[in-house]
C-alpha cells in the first residue's frame, strides 16, 4: 500500500507500526526508497493500547486505510483472549480517533470474505447480501470490527468502506501463512499436510494478489459513494476476490513445478473445529469501477517463488535472528 500511495499520490503517508506481534522492520523496509522519500513517517505505536493523537499525526487527514489486525486463524483458536482482545481494542480506539477528527476524513477498513463463514462454490455473495456467521476467533474478531464500525456510521456519521478480500497473497508473507510455508517444506524435502474437511474434501480460496487488492482499496477510496448508498444505513461494502476458485493441493503442485520439486503430500482432516472448505465473494460492484485482476494467480505465484528464493531468510521461523534484528 505505501508503494501504491507513493507511486500514485503526493500525499505525505502516516505508518503507526507494532513490533510485537511477529513483525518485521524489514517488511516495511525492504524498499530503500520508502525510507529515502519525507512523504513517509513511520513511528512505532500499538493502536490497540491507546488512541492516536495530534502528537503522533496531524488532523488534517484526508484518508485512513486500516489494515492493522491479528490474522492467523490457528493462533486465533490456540490463544483466543489475546487475539480477540488486541483486534476489538485496535478497531475501537481506531473509531475512537476519527470521531475526534470529525466529518472530514474517510475511513477505508480491510476485512476479510471469512465473516460470512463457509459460503459454497455455487453461492452467490454480494455485497450485504448473507449475515456475518464466523466458524473460529479470527473471523469473528474480524466480524466484530465491522459491527463495531456499522455502530460509528450509524451513530456518529462516519465515512467509511468495507473492504472484504479473499486471501491475499505476496511478497514477504509471514512463515505462518501457506504459500511460504509450502515453499519451505517443498524445499525442505518436507511433508505438507493438505487439509479436508471431514468428507474429505479439499479446502479451496480464491486466491488474490495483494498489489491488486491495493488497486481495488485506492479505486474505492477515490469513487463517489453517492451511487452506493445503502438505503439502511450501513457502509458501503466492496468485494474484492480473485477470480479462479483453486484448491490448497493445486497451489503446492504449481509451487512444485515452479521449483522443480515433487511435494511429499499427506491428506489430513483439518483439526480445526470448523474447517471451511470455501468462501466465495460476488465482486461485481468493484467491477463496475474497472477494477480487475491484473495477471492470472498462477503467474503471481510463480513471481513470489522466485522472490523467496531470491530472498531465502524470509524461509526461516526466526525472522529476528535471520535479520540480525
């Protein structure tokens, strides 16, 4: 997003960034030319203890994109009263300081198609269309977040997009997510498990790639809402989801063949207690803005093997250590 921002606008971008939670300095780093450009301030702050102030970002904002949440489903339900409670204090005090603000900026929040909780591959799901229903403490953080934001439209008159993404995929993942994570084992002569659910069938995603979900977050940050307003009420939603449905064992094959590897795969019912074997999002409204996929998913994972090869500490659990950081 701040390459985006840079590229596309002259605006001057404020970054609050945490640490603790499995961060790296290099993710935001990584581009010399983001630490170069003064239209960048980065400055260390945990929106989920406090709410920003006039000390840290001036109020004559334009437009906050708030992509700041806890994102892993397995930790989620391992250790559910720290992630829900980080996730529902960032997003409360988040409303909190565009309240203060008043009426002048814009809200653009990042939330995710696993709200609506398992939605079969010949579903339609447009925009407001099915109710919340999350399966795990993620999704229902996530969940949560957009009630909470519906409360501050309603009450207070915010300005504010919801953006629902299917899983977004890129360049300098975490290990924890699944494209990285398939890449190491592949490499590694590893097992990889590929989950199903108790039928046994394979868990598929519409995979996306994060540089267009980007697009899709500009696109509808930019655009008359007028046209879109809900006669409820409620916030104007936006569907972004990449367009081929393609199961998990699909993406370790296509790493494999990228890398010249057979994976060693073992079928494994998901020991997750709700295991969602699909999401699907109807995405015709961002359409209708001109928005689409730029390149096919199989060519984005093709370039984001190559990167991790090319960047192979990226591989490795400890990030700080591999950094020296």
């Amino acid at each position: 997003m701040l390459n985006y921002l840079l590229l596309k606008t002259d605006a001057t971008i404020f970054c609050p960034v945490t640490y603790q939670h499995g961060g790296n300095p290099l993710r935001i780093l990584q581009d010399s030319s983001r630490v170069e450009s003064n239209r960048v301030k980065i400055f260390e702050f945990d929106l989920a203890q406090r709410v920003l102030s006039n000390e840290f970002v001036p109020d004559d904002l334009d437009l906050v994109i708030n992509f700041a949440s806890e994102s892993h489903v397995d930790r989620s339900i391992s250790d559910p009263l720290d992630f829900l409670t980080n996730n529902h204090n960032l997003m409360l005090n988040i409303l909190e300081y565009i309240r203060r603000l008043g009426s002048n900026v814009k809200l653009v929040h990042i939330s995710t198609d696993e709200v609506y909780g398992e939605v079969g591959r010949d579903q339609s799901n447009s925009e407001w269309e099915m109710p919340l229903r999350p399966t795990n403490p993620y999704s229902a953080s996530k969940s949560a977040q957009e009630e909470l934001l519906m409360s501050y439209t309603k009450t207070y008159g915010l300005d504010a997009i919801i953006i629902n993404s299917t899983n977004m995929i890129g360049e300098g993942q975490n290990l924890e997510k699944f494209i990285p994570q398939s890449i190491s084992k592949i490499l590694g002569n590893e097992r990889i498990e590929v989950h199903t659910n108790s039928s046994g069938i394979l868990g598929s995603r519409r995979y996306i790639y994060v540089g267009d979900v980007v697009g899709a977050i500009w696109l509808a940050s930019i655009t008359p809402l007028k046209q879109f307003n809900d006669p409820k009420g409620l916030p104007t939603k936006f569907h972004v989801a990449g367009i081929r449905d393609i199961n998990n064992l699909e993406i370790i094959n296509l790493i494999g063949k990228i890398l010249n590897r057979n994976p060693k795969i073992e079928y494994v019912v998901s020991p997750r207690p709700a295991y969602d074997a699909s999401y699907q999002l109807t995405f015709d409204k961002i359409s209708s803005l001109g928005w689409a996929e730029e390149e096919p998913i199989e060519v984005k994972v093709s370039q984001i093997v190559k990167w991790y090869q090319q960047n192979n500490d990226w591989l490795k659990v400890d990030y700080n250590s591999a950094f020296g950081i």
